[in-house]
C-alpha cells in the first residue's frame, strides 16, 4: 500500500500497521507493506516508528507504483489530493481516504470514477473519526429506512461550548483555551463558523438516505455569535447549547414528498438528552431508523490514532474487495430535493434588548401576534437602561420567526437581537 501524507492521522497509520502487524493478519488473514508515503517536506522530523526509507517527496510516483494496491490519502485539502485520488482509481488501486472537505465536494465524481473503473472508495474516518458511522449506515443499516441523523460532528466547537457551560468562559476564552489545547487549529473558521460540521452533514445525508447531497445545499451556522447569556439562560431553563447536524426525511407533509432536510446550526438540546451530555471533544450522532429506532453513537471524533483505527477497518476492506474481486455497492445517487429552511418548522430561543420603559413588552409581543408566532415563555432579565426579554416560542414556520425578528428590530424601543437560537425537538 502506498500513503500520501505522514502527519497526525497518516503517523498513526504507519504505526497500527507496523505494531500490529500479526494481530491484523490473525483477524483478517491479510498482510499489509507500506511501499511508500508520500509527504510535503522530506526534512521534518517524523515519529521514530516512521521508517525514513519509504518517505518520498513524489506523491504522483505512489499513486502510479506497480507494487501499490491500496492508496491512502491523508493529506487533505482538495488539491492535489482530488487529482492524485483520481489517478490512482484509474491506475487500478483502490482508495482509503478520510478528506471529508474533498467528498464533501467531489464525492460523487470520486465514487462515480471508481464504480468506472471496478475499484473501491471508502470513506469511514471522514465523519466523526473513530466512530464507526459511516459503515454502520452502509452495511448494517442499508435496508434501514433511516428518518433522522443527528449529532455533534465537530469536537472543536463542542469543547468550546462545553468550556462555555462549565467554567462560565466567553466565546474568545474558550476558544484560546482549545488552542492551547490543540483542539483549535490556527485558523479556526471551518470548525466556529460550521463549515466542518456541513461537510460532514453533507457525507451523512448522502450515505443515509441514498441520494446525493451537496455541500453548498447544507445551511450552516456557527457558533461564534453564542454568549455567556445564551448558556446562562439554557442552563437555567433546562438546556445545553450544542452545535447540532441535522439531517431528516420526513412524510410530513410540509417536507413534500422525499425531500431532505439538512442543516447545521446551534440548538438548546433538552439537558436529559443524551447529546446535551456529550462534553469536550466528542462527538455523538443519532440514527432513527423506522425499524432500528434510535441508536446512539459516541466517541472520539477527531484525533491522530483514533481516525488511523477507522483508516485501518477500510483499508482491510479494501484489501479483502480486491483479493476477491468485488467492490462495495455503489449506487449513481440523484441529487436530493432539499428543504428550504424558511419551510422548517421549530421552537425558538430569542432574546431582544430593550429600553426599559412601559410598554416596549406589549410592543414586542404584538409583533409576535401579527406573524402569528406563539410565545410559551417569556423572562425578562433587567439591564443598565436596558431590560433584555427572552422569549421561548411554541413550534413555528422558520419564515414566520424571520418575519417576526424583522419586525421586532423596526421597533424604536428596541436595541437589538440579541440571540436566535433554534430549539431540538427529540421526538
Ligand atoms: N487529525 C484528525 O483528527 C482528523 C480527523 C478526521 C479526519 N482527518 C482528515 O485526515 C486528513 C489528514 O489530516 P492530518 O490531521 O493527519 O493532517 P496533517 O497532520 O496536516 O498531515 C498532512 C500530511 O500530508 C502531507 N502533505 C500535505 N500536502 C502534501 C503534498 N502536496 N504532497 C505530499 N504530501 C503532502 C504533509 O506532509 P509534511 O508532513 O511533510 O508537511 C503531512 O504529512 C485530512 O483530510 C483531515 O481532514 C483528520
């Protein structure tokens, strides 16, 4: 086997299959021998366990070598990844890769080349990590007609919101506090701002529910605009505050017929929910299958070895598809149908900053009436000058809300919107 790229996940790799070299053999009758790993710089310092022989600086030469059968990709990025993937698919290897930016936007071209081409792609580490999800949706549950996956996809935003909750943090100190962790990278915006987490809904929707699901149709929000106050108020009202995947079908008839719904946003998760106690790093995501029901799947998300472990189980795959002469079912998947969010339906948390004098509360709640959007609970919480409402509303149409917040901000007695926080409904 040939690797491309020997960094946090590809050094592990290099490490299972060295260390365990008979233990995999035991289990699976196979043998693996790394010909060569590809890398960026021949002069960085590598693990001790990472043989200096095999690196090379010619990632085109693993992808064409005659002595390589499976090809691992481990580099991320789209390019050169997307171009070397798609040689070594048509020079007859078979391809492990967990790039979930690549899939997320060219999976199905990937997956299309190789079902060309009678090889395999596999993808498990691409989605939350070491969780074996992926597969679990594929093999296990692939005549499972699966309504609703849901989860905590991104460990970066959920030790951030964690921090948050439990030691009262603002956003900012949180945030250098997952950096100096190493959970933050340098440039945090594809983990604050809900990019990784679309990427990953995207991957997860597709393989769910067998139609294709593009990247740009996931609506995404971040987490960056989630205050002390947001938490402060879900803590005392019986909700953490986590950012949620969401990927649903539904009969229902606002759905249409076989539409998806797909989007990532925060959302207060009612605190006895099994997601609203998932803390730090990991990752958890729900699978509600019509005959299944619901299963649960927790652990670590991210991390060098835990993903080289999910890395591991496909490129034993890959080897047994191709001493037997098979290939994973691979389906042409057609584009789904998405739901617009205006058409979604949810709860709401909205918090609004007010002058604090009479009569600004009837104001606010006229315009509620008006986009017949029903409140269920109210508090108000008094300021310097200012009084903050918050309101939780019973269930409304997403564009009823939005109608309703434009409103509200026309008001002169109002300041701000100062929070819009969407609710999770379990059921
Ligand atoms: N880290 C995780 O926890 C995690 C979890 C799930 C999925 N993933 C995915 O796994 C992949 C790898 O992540 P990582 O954290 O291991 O990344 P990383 O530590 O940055 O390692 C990337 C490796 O690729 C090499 N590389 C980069 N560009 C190259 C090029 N043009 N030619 C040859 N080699 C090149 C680098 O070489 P040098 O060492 O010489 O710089 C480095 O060894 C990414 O797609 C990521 O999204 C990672």
């Amino acid at each position: 086997m040939g690797i491309l790229g020997c960094g946090n996940v590809g050094s592990e790799l290099v490490k299972l299959l060295t260390r365990d070299a008979e233990l995999i053999f035991s289990q699976t009758g196979e043998r693996f021998v790394i010909t060569a790993v590809a890398v960026k710089s021949l002069d960085r310092q590598r693990p001790s366990w990472v043989e200096t022989s095999f690196l090379s600086a010619d990632a085109d030469a693993v992808v064409s070598s005659p002595d390589v059968d499976v090809v691992v990709e481990l580099m991320g990025g789209i390019s050169p990844a997307r171009e070397l993937i798609e040689k070594a698919l048509v020079n007859g290897k078979s391809v492990v890769t967990a790039n979930k930016a690549l899939l997320a936007v060219a999976g199905a071209e990937l997956a299309q080349l190789a079902r060309s081409v009678g090889r395999d792609i596999f993808f498990e580490a691409a989605v939350a990590g070491g969780i074996p999800l992926i597969r679990s949706l594929r093999v296990s549950l692939a005549g499972e007609r699966v309504r609703r996956v849901a989860g905590i996809v991104n460990g970066t935003t959920n030790f951030i919101l964690s921090a948050m909750s439990e030691s009262g943090l603002s956003y900012e100190q949180a945030l250098a506090l997952a950096t100096e962790a190493g959970y933050a990278e340098a440039d945090p915006s594809a983990d604050v701002e809900g990019d990784d987490a679309r990427a990953k809904a995207a991957i997860l929707a597709t393989v769910a529910f067998g139609r294709l699901v593009r990247f740009e149709d996931v609506y995404r929000e971040g987490i960056t605009r989630i205050t002390p106050s947001d938490i402060d108020f879900a803590k005392r009202h019986g909700y953490a505050i986590k950012l949620l995947a969401l990927c649903e079908v539904s009969d229902a008839p606002d759905f249409g017929s076989d539409r998806i719904a797909v989007r990532v946003h925060p959302a207060l998760v009612p605190a006895d929910h099994p997601l609203a106690l998932v803390r730090d790093s990991f990752n958890a995501v729900f699978v509600t299958g019509e005959a299944v029901g619901e299963l649960m799947f927790y652990g670590r998300g991210a991390g060098g070895l835990p993903t080289a472990s999910a890395v591991l189980g496909d490129v034993i795959d890959a080897a047994h598809n191709l001493r037997y002469g098979v290939t994973e079912r691979q389906l042409d998947r057609e584009v789904a149908a998405i739901v617009p969010m205006n058409e979604l339906s949810s709860r709401f948390y909205i918090a609004v900053d007010v002058i604090d004098q009479p009569g600004v509360l009837a104001a606010v709640a006229k315009v509620f009436g008006e986009n017949l959007v029903s409140i269920r609970s109210m508090e108000q919480i008094g300021m310097d000058n200012e009084a903050r409402l918050v309101f939780i509303t019973h269930t409304a149409p997403e564009s009823s809300v939005k109608m309703t917040l434009d409103g509200i901000r026309e008001l002169a007695s109002v300041r701000r919107v100062a929070g819009f926080i969407r609710v999770f409904d379990p059921s």
